[in-house]
C-alpha cells in the first residue's frame, strides 16, 4: 500500500491484511516457485559489481587495534598488568617467574 500525506501513517503499519494475503498464497504449491522464477530467475536487471582489495586494510586492522591495546594499557595499573593473561595461557607474573 503506497503511502501518501493525506492517508493516516499508521494504516501503512496494519501489516494483517499483507500477511493473511501472503497466507493465501503460500498454500499453492507453486507460489514460492514461481516468485523465485519471476523475481530471480527471470529477472532481467543486472548489477555489475567490481571489487578492489584495500592493500591497507590488514596495516589499518593492526594499527587500530595496537591503538586500542594501548589505551587499554595506559589505563591499567601494574597489577592489573600483572594478572593479564598471555597467548601461551600464563598470567604476565608467571610468565616472568618462569
């Protein structure tokens, strides 16, 4: 239903007479066949669509993160440093110690 400044707004939201709709039709076999035939299949639009690669986006990734871990770090008091846990499994305490 196309909405238009004179009509009430809140009509386009009574969405029970699309989905009783919609019910009706579902019970054919066919229908969802057919709406993937005509809307996909038979669908002459095309898109083309060209991607570039971000020759910089893995540097961009690493320098965020590195940014983010050192906000984190500056925040934190040697203790709480102490108890942070490395890739290996180990706090950085136990990882000094041994």
């Amino acid at each position: 239903m196309p909405l238009y400044t004179e009509e009430n707004p809140v009509a386009a939201l009574d969405l029970d007479p699309v989905l009783t709709t919609i019910r009706d039709r579902i019970k054919d076999p066919n229908y969802i066949p057919g709406l993937v035939r005509t809307l996909l299949l038979e669908n002459n639009h095309r898109v083309t669509l060209t991607v570039k690669p971000d020759g910089d986006l893995s540097a961009q990734a690493q320098l965020r993160e590195s940014e983010r871990l050192a906000a984190i770090d500056a925040g934190m008091t040697s203790d709480e440093r102490k108890n942070v846990i490395d890739p290996r499994g180990k706090t950085q305490a136990a990882s000094s110690a041994g």
